[in-house]
C-alpha cells in the first residue's frame, strides 16, 4: 500500500518528467471495442435524395517523411453524398492519392471540391489594380479616366480623373507636399482637389465600384483560414459501408525516452525500464475523434504536386499574318533508319550488403549520444542527494510501469506503433501519447575520446533493446534513484541492437591520452618473384591512456581511439569492439586509483625494387640492417656477379666498335689524300703507301669483326643466363 509521501513524491516526479517535454498535453482515450457507429435513418428508396453526411476519420498513420495516411470509414444509404473537411495545404495531396472503396456493392460515381484559382490570377484578370501595395494615389494612377465624384466644403464636382500629381505648398513658414487630383468636368472645365481629410471620393461607375469591392474581398479571403470541402458522390441501395483513404502533408512526429534505473534498494536483477513518448500534431481540417493512431518508424518517399490549382500553360503569341508568297521547300532524306536504332539498357548487378551482427555481451553501436547534464556513480544513490527510501524507489518503479503503451507491428517495410486506445486529438492540438514500455538491459559505464575536447569522460548507458520493438532515434533522459540524472539523444535501434548513449558529464575520472611517438620502423615481409622484389616495413606509433577513478566505487569505462586510414592495430592490442569511426577498449579502474593503457598501431609501408636494378651497396645496407636471410643475399650476389659479367661484355664490344669506328675514319682520310695527289710528281710514291695501309687496315677490320660477332654471341649467352637465374629466384619471407 503507497503512503502519502510515497504517492506524493511519484506524483511531484510524473510531473517533473511531462514538463520536461514542453507540450501542453491534450489526450482523450477511449476503448474501441465500446464505440459503436451512430445509427442513421432509413433511406425511403434507393432513388431518394439523402442529405449529405461527413464522413468520420476511423484511422491516422504517421510518418517520418512528414505525411500522415488517413482513412475515414462510415455508413451511407442510397444515392448519399458525404463530406470530407480538407486544408488548402492538404488538398494537392488529397488529389494525388485519394482511394475511394463502396464495400457492399455500390459505386462511387464522383468527387469534388471546391476549385479556387491563386489569388494572384484572380486578381490580375480584374480592371482594379490592387494587387502588391497599394497606395490610394498608386490605386487612382491605375484608374485613370474612371468617373469621380468629390466632395468637399464646398460643394460637390463630378467628371473623370484627368491626373494625378504632387503640389508643394508653403503654409506657416513650411513646405508641405500634398497630392491632387484634376477632374475633367462634362462642360470641358477641369478643376483640382488636394486630397485632404476634408476631401471624400466616390466612383460614379457602379459596376467599376462592385470590381473593386470584389478585389478587396479576394484580398481578405487570402488571409483567413483556408478550408476546403470534398465531397464523395455514391449510387447504390440501402445501408452500405464506405472506405475512403489519403495521404497529406503533417508534421513529424517526435520521440522522446525516460530511462528509469534501479535504485539501491531495489531487488536484485532488477532491470532499468525504459518509457516512451510520442509528441504528435493535429494540424489538418478536422478534429481527430477516437481515431485509430499509428506511428510509422521509417520514410516512405513522397513529392508534393500542385494539383488542386488551375494550370495555365504558356502559349506562344502568333502575329497575325501578312501577305507573303508560299515558296518551294526541300527536307532532308533518313539518315539512319528506324531498324537501326536500338535502346540498350544496362541493369546493374546487385552487390552483396555486408553487415555485421553483434554478439551477445559485446560493445554495441555506432556511435554515442549528444549528452547533457551531469552526474556520476554507480547504481546506487548519488552522492548529492539523500538516499530515497526503499518503499519510494519501489513505488516509483512500479508507477512508472501503468501506461498503456503502444503495440509494435510490421507495416510494410516499416515498423509502427499501433496504440492500444483510440486517441482524441482536436483541430490545432498536441498530444503526447505513449509507445513503449518495456524493461531493457543496460550496464552503466564512462565513455571518453579525444574529441570531447575535456579530460572528463561523460556518464553513458550500454544498451541493449531487448523489447520486440523498433526504438525510433529521438531525445532521452535518465532517472535515477527518483531524480533527474541527465538527459541525450538516441538514433534507431532495432530489436536486439546494442547503442552505447550518453547522458551526463562524469566529474569523477579524468582521462589523459599522450602520443609515444613513431617508434623504429622494422621489415615484416620480403617477396621476391618474377625479377621484383617487395620490401614491406611497418612503421609503428603508440598512444598512451591515464586514467584516474577519484569515485568512492570502481568504473568501467570504454576508451574510443580513432580509426586512422592505413593504421591497423598490432596483434598485441585487441579491442572490445569497433564502430565506424573508432576502436573501443573497455578497462576497470578501481576506487582512488590510476590506471594506464597503450595502443600499439602500426603502418605497412611497400617498397618495390627491379633486382637487376640493385646495386651492391643497396644490398650490403639491407644485409646490415639484417632485412636479408643468408640464402636470399647469395642470390642476390650471384645475379649481380652474372649482371657484372655482362656489363664487362658490354664494354669489350664498346671498346671493339670503337677501333672499327677509328679504323672507318682513317680510311676515308687516306681516300681523300689520293683523290688529292692526282696530276703531282708524288702521287705514284704516294699512292702505293697509301694502299698498303689501306691493306693493313682491312686486315685489321676482319679480325674486329670475328671479335665482335663472338663477344656478341658470348654476351647473348650470358644475358639468356641471367635471365633464368633471375626467373629462378622466387623468396616469400615473413619477419
């Protein structure tokens, strides 16, 4: 049984909680099984005109996407016409996906509505101008030749509005601007009026006096409520039930959570309860009467298109014609024909969607709340604050498990809550109606990463949705032993979905993180093959973690360390679980004591080289270094003995070739000696040392010939060799 102060302190609580959410509430709930549909008179004949009826709103769906679906549902006799009350704003939606349905066997055989062109068309195609602001002396520039009558002191002038223009005047020592108007009078005479307080005018054209009232009045509807009427027309005989359904544009829904925790004093194995709120917003035509409501978690997509308004097209102004001589006209052959012109369409292949399911126990979510607030313990009372007694916690918990929550059911590929009671809501209203009650596992932890920009890590919940309902993401806050513990906000969770969330600043740890530094980078991995070789180091980094516990309780908390593009962690350090974004280490810190945690990451990096592009000093520096294994370094040594082989070959043939090329050039200078001896007294002795020389020479060059054809073939031989050997050293070691 609640004592007076238990019922008191759960009251003062329920308050405290509704407040917070800042809506003056107004729900009527009423079981639909007690609701019966009011009964009609009989229709007198099939024919007989009944008079028209609205049609009740049975059911509303809400949706995230900003659109309500609506389905009203009733009872018609005969030929009855019945009434739906729509917004201006709703009705191009109406429009767009209006579904009428006479269930037992009668027809809809029409709707309609009342059809209103935009102000702005309206007006324009009236002769007063009193569109945008007008002023009277704009308005009367606009009516210029229009029939006037004015009245003054003395005396009253009729005759039309011949101008309009501004006289300054000086009066008691000032200027003075005023505006006067000239009438044409039927005798020709034109006279002038200052348009004063003392000057009235009326229009002597009546129908031009009824346009301008007209306009006026176009003006005044554009400011009033804009409501429409559609209005369902149906044929068939007796009593029949009618289902008309729609979509419109609404206002989103919101969601908004209560965590209670356990109390010291409660039971052990006592789970936290989580309470959910949905704020929901008449906004449409008509009240909302012991509807059916349902909250749709998801967005289906939707468009708005103006289909309520007249549609006026842009036609092209034609000139009217002038006398021209029609002259011969050539047009141009096929070019490609119909058969050769195809359509080719490409469907993509759909790509597997990788996931991840959690395990049971593991760190969940993607990411943490936005806190607020602050606070900071255990499960047991807070510091600051007198213990409540048992008897109060128990209550409290208890209360807070009445409402009557909503029921979670598959709509589609969405999920919604249907609530259990009709719902009430009246035209221009809020309401705040309940969607989830259930119990909830949650373990309470600390959560810190380098991005709160304070050493103070923040209090958070370990989540788990353990009710067979979809948690749409909205706002949250926590109560604890009865009090107010913070407040944050939470995305979706699915059934069986863990969310790490936070609430409130923790003020009792403090977390320090500090960079080591680059540490000496070492090789993992050589491969070799194919005459390449792949040198892959990792160059490591360590991050250093302080924490501190100044609490009078033990701490879990859960360190995020950011996930950086090509760092991976050593095998050494292994964490919890991993988001998007960041590793997540759990550690336990005890009462007044400091802990510290390392994460060692690292980076491959991947060097290739062409072996026969190494030189020795390069494998020398690896064998230092001892990046090499003995075997590997013999047959790099080996290639290169083989490459210096042949790179002395390539000298020898250079060298050959150049005392050919030497040889060449002497000849022709002996060549061109002989041309110029002829017709001198030395040209016979000359002549014959020349051509022994020449003789030397091609003797010369033969032997070089015999000498380079057989370095080439011994440099061929050499190169075939070195190929294979290179071909044949294949290495694949892991450091």
């Amino acid at each position: 049984m609640l004592t007076a102060p238990s019922i008191s302190r759960i009251g003062n609580l329920f308050v405290f909680v509704l407040i917070s959410s800042l809506f003056c509430v107004s729900v009527s709930a009423q079981q639909a099984r007690n609701q019966q549909p009011p009964a009609r008179p009989a229709a007198t004949s099939a024919s007989a005109p009944v008079a028209s009826e609205k049609l009740p709103l049975r059911r509303v769906v809400l949706y995230k996407s900003g659109v309500g679906y609506f389905e009203h549902a009733g009872l018609v006799r005969g030929n009855q016409d019945v009434e739906i009350d729509l917004t201006g704003s709703q009705l191009d939606d109406v429009l767009k996906s209006l579904t009428a349905l006479d269930l037992n066997g009668g027809r809809i055989v029409g709707a309609s509505y009342s059809s209103q062109e935009p102000t702005g068309h309206q007006l324009e195609s009236l002769p007063v101008p009193v569109a945008g602001n007008q002023t009277l002396t704009s308005l009367l520039e606009g009516l210029r030749g229009v029939r006037l009558e004015v009245s003054t002191s003395t005396g009253a002038f009729n005759g039309r509005l011949l101008s309009i223009q501004q006289q300054t005047r000086r009066e008691a020592g000032a200027e003075v601007t005023r505006d006067e108007i000239s009438l044409l009078g039927e005798s020709g005479s034109v006279r002038s009026f200052v348009l004063e307080p003392g000057t009235n005018l009326r229009f002597a054209d009546r129908p031009l006096e009824q346009e301008l009232a007209r306009a006026l009045g176009l003006l005044d509807s554009s400011h009033r409520e804009d409501t429409r009427q559609l209005l369902l027309s149906t044929t068939g005989t007796g009593g029949r039930q009618v289902q008309v359904s729609y979509t419109s544009e609404v206002p989103v829904w919101k969601t908004t959570y209560r965590i209670v925790l356990p109390g010291s004093e409660s039971p052990s194995g006592t789970k936290p309860l989580l309470q959910g709120w949905a704020v929901v917003d008449n906004t449409v035509g008509e009240d909302w009467t012991d509807v059916q409501l349902s909250l749709a978690a998801g967005a289906p997509q939707s468009f708005i298109q103006k289909l309520s308004q007249p549609y006026y097209t842009q036609r092209v102004e034609v000139p009217l014609p002038r006398g021209f001589l029609l002259a011969p006209q050539t047009h141009g052959g096929t070019m490609i024909s119909a058969d050769a012109m195809q359509q080719v369409m490409v469907t993509p292949e759909a790509g597997p969607i990788n996931g991840r399911v959690l395990n049971a126990g593991a760190l969940g979510g993607l990411g943490a709340g936005v806190a607020g607030g602050t606070g900071g313990g255990a499960f047991r009372p807070g510091t600051s604050q007198a213990p409540a007694s048992p008897a109060e916690g128990l209550d409290f918990l208890a209360a807070a498990k009445s409402i009557n929550a909503a029921q979670g059911n598959q709509l589609g590929d969405l999920f919604e809550y249907r609530l259990k009671d009709r719902v009430t809501i009246r035209k221009n209203e809020s309401a705040l109606v309940p969607i989830v009650q259930a119990e909830i596992a949650a373990e309470k932890v600390s959560l810190w990463n380098v991005g709160l920009g304070t050493p103070r890590p923040l209090r958070a919940l370990w989540l788990t949705n353990t009710s067979p309902l979809v948690l749409d993401g909205g706002s949250f806050n926590v109560i604890e032993d009865g009090a107010f513990g913070g407040e944050g906000l939470i995305e979706s969770l699915q059934p069986g979905e863990q969310r790490l969330i936070s609430y409130a600043a923790d003020l009792g740890m403090q977390v320090l993180a500090k960079q080591d530094g680059n540490l000496p980078a070492r090789v993992t991995r050589i491969h070799i093959a194919h005459g390449t070789m792949i040198r892959t180091t990792e160059s490591r980094q360590r991050t250093i973690y302080t924490v501190r516990n100044e609490d009078t309780s033990p701490r879990m908390i859960v360190l995020e360390h950011p996930i950086r593009a090509d760092w991976k962690l050593t095998a050494e350090t292994k964490p919890a679980e991993q988001s998007a974004t960041a590793y997540r280490f759990r550690i336990g810190v005890p009462s007044k004591e400091t802990r510290t945690f390392t994460v060692e990451e690292a980076r491959p990096i991947v060097t290739q080289y062409v072996i026969t592009n190494l030189n020795p000093e390069q494998i020398q520096a690896f064998t230092t270094d001892r990046e090499l294994t003995t075997e590997i370094e013999d047959a790099l040594r080996r290639i290169l003995s083989q490459k210096d082989a042949i790179a002395k070959l390539d000298a020898d043939l250079k060298s050959k070739q150049a005392d050919v090329d030497h040889i060449f050039q002497d000849q022709q200078r002996l060549r061109e000696n002989m041309k110029a001896l002829k017709g001198t007294h030395e040209e016979k002795a000359l002549t014959q040392q020349y051509t022994k020389e020449l003789a030397s020479q091609e003797s010369q060059l033969g032997a070089l010939r015999t000498e380079i054809s057989d370095l080439e073939t011994r440099q061929k031989t050499a190169q075939k060799d070195l190929d294979a050997a290179i071909e044949a050293v294949a290495f694949d070691v892991n450091r």
